[in-house]
C-alpha cells in the first residue's frame, strides 16, 4: 500500500458513492466537523439519467452549502410539469401547493450536476477518490471497507460509520444480500438527447412534459427541455415492449415518438445527439436501509420508477436524515436506526409508491385530467408531484392509498 493511500485511510464517515446523495451527505457532515472519504468506482463528469429535479431537493442543496454553484451554473428553469394523453391536457404549477417551501428548481445535465456537487463536497473539506471500487464490508460498531484502485492497489479504509450512497450500483445491497422483491412490474426506459430547436412559444420550456401512449396508458414518454437548445426524451414502458437489439434502438424510439402527437409535432425528426441509451430492471428495494455500522441511501436503498423524478428528492431526503440521525449516534446519543430512519423515509418513498402505482393503473391518470378539479385538492397533489411527499398535513401523504382510490372514485362517478 503506498504512502498517499496510507495517509488518510481512517474517518469518521466512508461514503461510497459520489452521486447527489454521496456528495450532500460529505458536505453535511464536514458542516458538522466530521471527517469524511468518498469512494468512487468511476470518474466525473460521468453520464446520468434522472436531469429533472424537484423543488424539495432545492432546501438540502441550500443547506448543503451547493445552491450558489447551482444557481451559477446556468441550468434549464422549472417550476412544474404538463401531462398529456390524446387531446387531454393537464399542467402543475408548483408554486401553487399545499406544502410551503421552495416551487421552482432546474432541468440539469446530470453530468455537469453531479460534478458541481461533489466538487462542491471536496471545496468543504471531503476527500474524494474517484477510480476507486469498494469489494466488501466488515460490518460491526468500527467497519472496515475493502478497496482497490485503478492501478489493482487493495487497501482497507477504517469509519465509524459507512453510507452506501451507490445509486444503482447498489453496492452494499450487493455485498450484503439486502436486496428484496419490489412488488413492481419490470420496466425499462429508452432514451437519448436530441437538438430540439423549439421557439419559445412551442411549450412550456419551464415544465418537463410527461405524455402517455395514445392506446397503451401503461406506456408514457418524457421530454425535459435543458439548457442549450437540447432536451432530453425517453420512453418507458413493461421491459418486454421496449426490447430488441441495440443497433435498433434509434429507429424505435423514433418511431414510437411519432406515435405520440404531441411529441411528433415538438421533436419529429430532431437529431438524436447521442446513442439511444438502455436502462431496464431499474425498480429496487431492500430489507432495511440500515445495519451495523451502515446505512443506505437514495437508490441504493430503493428506487421505484422515473415518472415523477423522484430520484434525486429522495436521495437528498435520505442524505439529510442519515446525517442528522447519525450526527447524534456519534455525540453519543442513543439512536434507533429503525424509527428514526428508515421508517420516517419510507414514508415519503410510500407516497411516490402510492402515486406511481396509481400512474399505471390510469387511476392517477384519471385523477389528473379530470376536468372539475377543486383547487384546494389540485394544490395538494401538486406539493406531491413537487417533490413534498414527507409533509403528513398533506392528506395526500398522511394516507395517500385510502385518499387517492376515494378520489378517483369520485372522478368517476362524476
């Protein structure tokens, strides 16, 4: 082992992981003085899915000491979403809602996004160390990490305590058997960026659009305008829908945007700026999000589907509570993982769950393009759709199955 990866090998907090949750939750805690490693099995900036935010995730950003860079870096506005199904149409503002807090947030390049927060993380303090792999976990009250670097160097890493922070790499999920069912139907999503050349009065460049299949209503689109005159679009639907070979991918996708007409009249035959990009069997879950001596955060504990963009809300989310759960184990508090963690996230993950399910059973559709809405129900679903899945004097959250299963009841009747 040589002297560089000898010198600083044991912290307080490992991470693995430098996402948007790796990367909020190493600033949160050198905020509170700890000392923190980040270790990252690939380099950045790196490609990502998942460009559009909600606003909730703007407040640990804020916190998280990362907003300024954000702001600066010149990402795409939005403050809401367009649905859209045949000649249907329904928009959420989210700065209309139940829940207070911030309603507008950004369209982002994931790579540039992610770059600027873990940049933002090491500016505070955090040592990261991209180009490096975590092969195993000593569990226990001092775990110890296994890692390799790119040159095949091993060498141990000694916390008090380890986030897995991994995203779909599910690292620990991995190591550990954690991983469980989700309940979910296997999907998969298609999806590239194109040079969308749209004026400004063509759509609402401030809003992601999400467009559901004209015959199949399990089937929807996405088109996120970004910075730059490009958007991102893709297509998600039952992995068996969207299979084929790669080589076909373009002509599919292609061809399944001219199916949707809204979609066919933004983006027709718009350039694809990059290879029509796979991404299947993406829904996971796990047993517990915690163990001894380790917690797991944002994808790495559970994802459920892309269609509100919830990913990165709930791994901030996750950030922020581990850390603050964790910050009293450490000042020698006693702490229940259990109740202080875990069940308070999965609470907003239930949420999106609910609406998710909902999505593609066309109940939530209904919901959505019913044309009598009443506004105080209306700023309700919105705060969800914004990302406020963890605010319970939202009835929406406090009992989001009972509640919303009562209201497409009553848009059907009426």
């Amino acid at each position: 082992m040589n002297s560089l990866l000898a010198s600083n090998n044991q912290v307080d907090v490992a991470i693995i992981g430098a996402g948007p949750a790796g990367a909020v939750a190493a600033a949160l805690l050198r905020k509170a003085g700890r000392s923190v490693l980040v270790l990252e099995r690939q380099h950045f900036p790196r490609f990502s899915i998942g460009e559009s935010l909600l606003p909730q995730s703007m407040a640990y950003l804020e916190e998280a000491g990362m907003l300024q860079a954000v702001v600066q870096a010149g990402f795409q506005y939005k403050n809401g979403a367009h649905f859209i199904w045949r000649d249907k149409s329904s928009a959420f503002d989210f700065r209309d809602k139940h829940t207070p807090g911030w309603g507008t947030t950004y369209q982002v390049e994931r790579a540039t996004f992610d770059d600027i927060l873990i940049r933002c993380a090491a500016e505070q303090g955090a040592e990261v160390r991209f180009g490096h792999t975590v092969q195993a976990l000593q569990t226990g009250s001092a775990p110890v990490l296994d890692v390799v670097d790119e040159a095949g160097q091993a060498y141990q890493v000694h916390a008090r305590f380890v986030f897995d922070a991994s995203g779909f790499g599910r690292v620990l999920p991995r190591l550990l058997n954690l991983e469980t069912p989700t309940g979910m139907p296997t999907r998969a999503a298609i999806f590239t960026h194109v040079r969308d050349g749209l004026t400004l009065d063509a759509t609402d460049r401030n809003k992601i659009c999400v467009a559901t299949h004209p015959e199949r209503r399990d089937v929807w689109f996405w088109m996120i305008p970004l910075a730059c005159g490009r958007s991102s679009v893709g297509c998600v639907a039952e992995a068996d829908f969207l299979a084929g070979p790669e080589e076909e991918r373009d002509a599919k996708l292609r061809g399944l945007i001219q199916q949707e007409p809204t979609l066919a009249r933004l983006i027709g035959d718009a350039p694809f700026l990059m290879p029509v990009r796979h991404i299947g069997g993406y829904a996971a879950n796990v047993e517990r999000l915690h163990g001894p001596g380790y917690a797991l955060l944002g994808n790495a504990g559970e994802f459920l589907d892309p269609v509100f963009s919830s990913g990165v809300t709930i791994a901030l989310r996750s950030a922020h509570l581990a850390v603050q759960t964790l910050e009293r184990q450490l000042n020698g508090e006693p702490v229940d993982w259990q109740t202080e963690y875990d069940v308070p996230l999965r609470k907003g993950i239930d949420t999106f769950r609910a609406f998710v399910e909902r999505w593609y059973t066309g109940d939530l559709q209904d919901i959505i393009f019913y044309p009598r809405q009443t506004t105080l129900i209306r700023r309700m679903i919105s705060a969800i759709l914004a990302g406020y899945a963890w605010d319970e004097s939202n009835p929406y959250v406090a009992d989001p199955v009972r509640r919303l299963d009562a209201l497409h009841e009553i848009c059907m009747t009426h």
